[in-house]
C-alpha cells in the first residue's frame, strides 16, 4: 500500500465543485420523486356560493328588522370569496419545480433548505419547502443575500436572523438537473451525465435576454483551463467558443432566477405610482418591466387581470419579443402594441368619421413642432378655455382646437418662447406654420360637416376607394401626420366629457411603456391619460438609445414633471449584463459627447472589439462569409446579427452572403424576426431592444455614419445588441465615430 501521502483522494474531495453538483442532483431528484408520488391537493372546496344563495333566499322573505343583519352577513361571506380567489393555489410542475436553493443557518434553529420556484408546496414530513418568488416573504433573501452573508430581517411582526450557507441558481429540464449556478462557478451536466465546470466570472447572465452562456476561456471536464488556441483569442475569428470542444448550453435558469436586487426591488414595489427605469442597454429594464406585471397579477389577479394591463412598445420586433416572453409568466393575454399602433386606432375611435389618408413624408421640421413640449401648456389652456362652454361634449369641437392651435402664429411663437425650447428657431417655426396653415383647414372642413356619415376606412383609417377608383375627399390636402394622432388624442381627453373619454379610451390597471425615450411628452401625457386610479405605470428607458433627436425627449428630469399627475420616481439601473466590457467600451466611445458622465458597471469581459477594413463590399462579404460559415458549425444555436445604416447595404451584403451559402441566413426587412438561431441581416432602426449573441456593424464609413448625434445614436444601438464579441467593418473611408484605438488597427 503506497504511504499516505501518495494515496489518492476521491475524485469529490479533489474536486469539491462535483460534490456540490452530486448534492444539488440528489435533492433535484427526491423532491421530483416527492412531487411525483404524491399529487399535491388543489385548493379545498367551500360551500361560501351556496351560503350566498341561502342568504339571498333568506332576504327576499325576511322581516324588515332582519334585513340588515342578513346584508351584513352576505358581505362577509362575499368578501372571504374575494380573499381566496386572490390566493388561488397553483400546483408546482415536477418537470421544473424550483429554480433557486438557499440552506440558511438560522439563529437557534440550525440549518433547513428553501427552494424558490413559480408556486408553493410545502411538505415538512418530507423536508421540502418550495416558495414563490413573488409573494414569500423569505424569497428576499434569495435576491437580497449572496452566500456567505449574514441576513437579519422582518417578516411581518417576526425577526429573522441568520446566514447564507448556500445559494445557488439550478436549471431543471424535464425534471432532471442539468446546470448549478454557485459562486464556485458554473457546472453543466452534458448528455453523457458528465459535469463540467465553467468559473462564475465568465457565467453572468441577467436581464431576461436568454442567450447562451460562454466562457472567456475553455475548459476540460475536470474543470482545468484548456489551451485557447483557435478560440476568440486569435484575431479575425468570430466566435467565442472552443472549434475542438464546443461549451454551448441552451439549458438556462429561469429569468426570475437571475433578477439582481436592484431588480428584485423595483419589481416588488407598490402597485400604485409611476416608476420610470432609467439604464444602460442590457441593463434590465424589459425584464423589470414584464416581471412586475406578473407580480401584480399574482398580488392582485381580479384588478390587475392579463386583459386590463397595456404594453407599448417602440418597434414591431420588441413587440414579438416581449410577447413571447408573457405566456411564460402567466400573463399571455397582455395586449402589447406599438404607440403608432395604439394610437392610430385609438383616434379612429374617438373620432370615426374622420377617415382621411396618413401623410408618409412629413417635413422633418413640423415633425419637431407638433411633438415638442412646449405645445402641452396651451393645448390645456385652451382646453380649459373651452371646456366651459355647452359645446364641450361635441367631438368636432375638439378637432377645431387642434386646428386653431397649429395655425395660430402669434400663439406657437409665443409658446415655443415661454417654454425656453431651443428645437426650433423663429423661422422654422413660421415654415411649421405655413404647413399646418394650409392643411389643417382641409382636415378641419372633412371632419366637421354635420351630416357626415362615417365612411368606410381601412385598419389604419385611410379610406376606401370607391368602384369607380375615386375618393370622395374635398382637397389633396386634407391629410393627418402620424404625430396628430397623439394631439387629437390628448384634445379629446382633456375636452370631452369624461364618460365619453371613458368609453372611447377605456383606462388600463397597469401601463407598461418600453423604450419611453422615443416618445414625445404629448404621447406620454396621452397614456397616462389612460392609467387607472391610483396609477399604476412603469416607463422605461435609456436616453442614450433614441432614434430619433426630434421627438421634443429631452431627459426624464425634463419631461415627467410636465406629464405626471402626482410624484414620479426616477429609478437608476448601474448594472449592464448584456454586453462585454469591451463592447461597451466601444458604444460609450462611440456616443462621445453624449454618453453618461457616469458609465454602468459591467460585470463581464469578452472577446475585444475588431475593426476590418476592405477596400469594397465584395471583399467584406467574401470575408465575413468566412467566418460565418464555421462559426455556424461550432456553434448551431449561435444568433448573428449583420447590421447596416440603410437598406440597399443590408440588401448587397445579404445577396452576397447567400451566394457564399451561408447558412441559416435571413433578410429580416420588415420587423420579422423569428427569434431562431442563424444569421440575420437587416438594418439598425429593426433590432433595437433585441439582443444577438454576436454582432458585425457593415459600412461603418465615415458618409454613413458621420460625427453626428443620430449617427452617435444608431452605431450605439447596434453596437449594445451584442451579448459576446463584436465586428465593426469599414469599406471606404471609416467614421470619426470609431474610436481612435480601434481605427488605428490593422485591417
């Protein structure tokens, strides 16, 4: 027998990351077998309707004096209804029973597990304990505590204090473990039963995107480093996974897992108010957003019901994005729309005689005018103004304000001047002017007719051609901008009386408006219009991702003061989890002048920035296809994202990529993304609020993106959608946007 010294340990005791992997598997496995076993009850079965109909029985007979005691009685039992079908007992799926495990050693009373899940079941004969997140009280120590950390806090009138023996984030798929979150790193079981471990600095994810987890190194089985030559640490490879062994994992915690506490508290909080989340991209604030719907549902299903809650979004794919991620929490039937959407239809309703074609080119300096903040005051002054007359109820009277404000000269100047707004100098001004001048009256004598019928219009209230392939309007330019819509809106609701506006714009439980910043005030003001009493509505955004600099957005300080009926809470997000540090590095650089003095703390390094320089298209595509095409054999469940400025260059680098046979290759030209791995070509302005795991910025030259602040805006929108590594190319002379240590680089 060799001496002690020479003897070899278990492989658990050289490696105490697989005992935690074998602890965290064999209770996966009893509690599975547990809930399995044993079919949980459903919620116990009461006679309160048959009391309720006993008691209506009782007082249609019941003698005068009796009366008040019976009603008493009936209330009483009607409100115990109420409570348990606000606590509706949901039964916990085996296949996915918990997502989060805390061992807490609890002053006096020794050590016990918490599991956290989506629902509860608690068997103590058998030792399992499962919460849910949304409502335990002790689910908060899971987000609030990291292992190791003492905890002391009130639940209810009880203290509690103790410390964090263990936490860890686990992925159960079809009831078996297949990935531990822990602070000694990431461990994945693959299909052959092996666990590896990845370490938790390169494992972060948060912020709901659900890309796939990668390391910046590669590592064997046992856990060891693997050599990383041929992996991203060679220039001019796109990918940042091992060609020899591929650490790919699609098998990701639940997003509720992986909510930080900045997080966790934002969506805990009241229902009532308005909480606005201002943070970087990747920092959130979607999730936040959704999860506090859910939250609110849970807390409150009869008021906060999935059809009396509104999302708006920016753009269509949000709009499939976050859709998609709805069901998931229960609340599948959440309308969620786009403002344009929204509004449109909305305005229809108020006013559904007025069917007259949308303008599709509206000078860029009457867009600036009719979206700045400087028209709310005299719009509500007006309103006042003519609310006091007999004629308020009359829907016509509210577009006559609407046109009598654009085309009162003396009134705009004054506005724009009282309010300090420097969007638009005096000139410009005079040229709005002369534009609303000549067609608000033509809308104002198609809609104003008393003996109009309501003719027949399209979904987005353009109307029909008639048989004879005229159209029945009284001059070309009775035409609607897409920003009316918003001011006709907010026209209505402060004019009309308040059971029409009631009708026409039913109010919603809870508002969820996304990308908030590229909206003007007047479309904001419009949809808290819409909010409940109390209100309740998140709005969030990030200044430094506008589309547009003409919506009259200034910053959040700026606008919810002029918006909001009571107090507003601006909320800051410091935390970006999406991008590297790298990327981030770049799409700060790239905003320059514009960027936050304060930049986010980003957890996560990655693969450096690469910028390639050709002299023409053709040599880009010929090079990229390159590194596609293998990148799509290591990595099948990749997501790649082509970005361009316009489409005539998405459209040549897409013809060009297909002809190199790419595969899984998309032209993505109308927001219709499939969320599905492969690679997807479109332009910038489509995938904003959605997430790639690798990302190539095409013709990033100096006349498409030259040192300007929407060309600022768009480079760092398309730049923050890349989750691991990111390519910036360049065909002619590059942008002064690129930062000089990346321009400097070799092609």
């Amino acid at each position: 027998m060799p001496p002690p010294h020479q003897r070899q340990r278990p492989r658990q005791q050289r490696q105490p990351w697989l005992r935690i992997a074998q602890q965290e598997r064999a209770l996966c496995r009893r509690v599975v077998g547990q809930l399995r076993a044993v079919r949980p009850p459903g919620p116990p079965r009461w006679n309160d309707d048959a009391d309720l109909i006993s008691l209506r029985d009782q007082l249609a007979t019941a003698r005068l004096e009796d009366v008040p005691a019976l009603v008493t009685q009936m209330q009483q039992v009607q409100a115990i209804l109420d409570q348990r079908a606000r606590h509706v007992v949901e039964s916990v799926d085996p296949d996915c029973p918990y997502f989060g495990h805390l061992r807490l050693d609890e002053a006096g009373r020794g050590c016990r597990d918490v599991l956290v899940g989506k629902a509860t079941y608690l068997d103590p004969r058998h030792d399992i304990r499962i919460v849910d997140w949304r409502h335990a009280p002790i689910s908060q120590l899971y987000y609030r505590y990291a292992e190791g950390a003492s905890y002391e806090e009130e639940f209810g009138d009880r203290e509690v204090q103790g410390r964090i023996v263990a936490r860890r984030t686990v992925t159960i798929a079809q009831g078996e473990l297949v990935r531990v979150a822990c602070p000694q790193g990431t461990l994945v079981r693959d299909a052959a039963g092996h666990w590896r471990r990845v370490p938790g600095r390169s494992a972060h994810l948060a912020g709901g995107e659900g890309v796939a987890v990668r390391p910046d190194q590669y590592y064997r089985r046992d856990g060891s480093e693997a050599p990383t030559a041929g992996g991203v640490a060679r220039r001019g490879v796109l990918g940042a996974t091992s060609p020899i062994e591929q650490r790919e994992n699609r098998h990701l915690p639940e997003i509720a897992a992986l909510l930080d506490p900045r997080q966790f508290e934002l969506i805990a909080r009241p229902e009532a108010g308005l909480v606005a989340v201002q943070g970087a991209a990747g920092s959130g604030k979607t999730t936040i957003g959704v999860h506090r719907m859910a939250v609110l549902n849970f807390q409150a299903p009869e008021r906060f019901a999935p059809e009396k809650m509104l999302v708006i979004v920016g753009t269509p794919a949000l709009r499939a994005y976050i859709s998609e991620l709805l069901p998931a929490l229960g609340i599948g039937a959440v309308r969620v729309l786009t403002f344009a959407e929204w509004a449109r239809r909305a305005r229809l309703r108020c006013y559904p005689w007025l069917t007259v074609r949308a303008e599709q080119a509206t000078p860029p300096v009457v867009t600036r005018l009719k979206t700045d903040a400087a028209l709310l005051g005299p719009l509500e002054a007006r309103a006042r103004e003519l609310g006091m007359s007999p004629a308020r109820a009359d829907p016509r009277r509210a577009l006559w304000l609407w046109a009598e404000l654009l085309t009162d000269r003396e009134a705009l100047q004054r506005a724009f001047a009282a309010h300090g707004s420097r969007a638009l100098a005096p000139a410009q001004i005079d040229q709005a002017w002369r534009y609303c001048a000549q067609r608000c009256p033509a809308v104002l004598d198609w809609g104003s007719e008393d003996d109009r019928a309501v003719r027949p219009a399209d979904e987005d209230g353009n109307p029909i051609v008639g048989a004879d392939g005229r159209l029945d309007e009284p001059d070309e330019h009775a035409r609607l901008d897409p920003e009316d819509d918003a001011l006709l809106l907010r026209v209505y609701q402060l004019l009309c009386e308040p059971h029409r506006v009631e009708r026409r714009l039913a109010r919603c439980a809870h508002l969820f408006v996304d990308e908030a910043q590229d909206l003007a005030p007047v479309d904001l003001a419009v949809l808290l219009g819409i909010a409940g009493e109390p209100q309740s509505v998140t709005l969030a955004g990030d200044t430094a991702q506008r589309m547009s600099t003409d919506t009259g957005f200034s910053d959040w300080s700026g606008v919810l003061p002029q918006i909001s009926r009571g107090g507003a809470q601006i909320e800051l997000l410091r935390i970006a989890y999406r991008s590297t540090r790298e990327v981030l590095a770049f799409a700060r650089a790239v905003l320059g002048p514009l960027a936050e003095e304060e930049p986010p703390t980003v957890p996560r390094s990655g693969a450096p920035v690469e910028h390639h320089h050709f002299p023409a298209q053709g040599a880009a595509a010929a090079f990229l296809a390159e590194a596609l095409r293998p990148l799509s054999v290591r990595e099948p469940c990749a997501t790649v994202a082509v970005l361009a400025r316009h489409a005539e260059q998405a459209d040549a680098y897409y013809e060009a990529l297909r002809m190199a046979e790419v595969p899984l290759l998309r032209r993505v030209r109308d927001y219709d993304f499939l969320f599905r791995p492969g690679v997807e070509v479109t332009e910038i302005h489509q995938v904003k609020g959605l997430e790639y795991d690798y990302v190539v910025l095409v013709d990033v030259n100096a006349a498409t993106f030259p040192a300007e602040d929407r060309a600022r805006h768009l480079l760092h929108i398309g730049a923050t959608r890349a989750a691991h590594q990111l390519w910036v190319i360049s065909t002619s002379r590059p942008s002064p946007l690129i930062p000089a240590w990346l321009a400097a680089e070799p092609g």
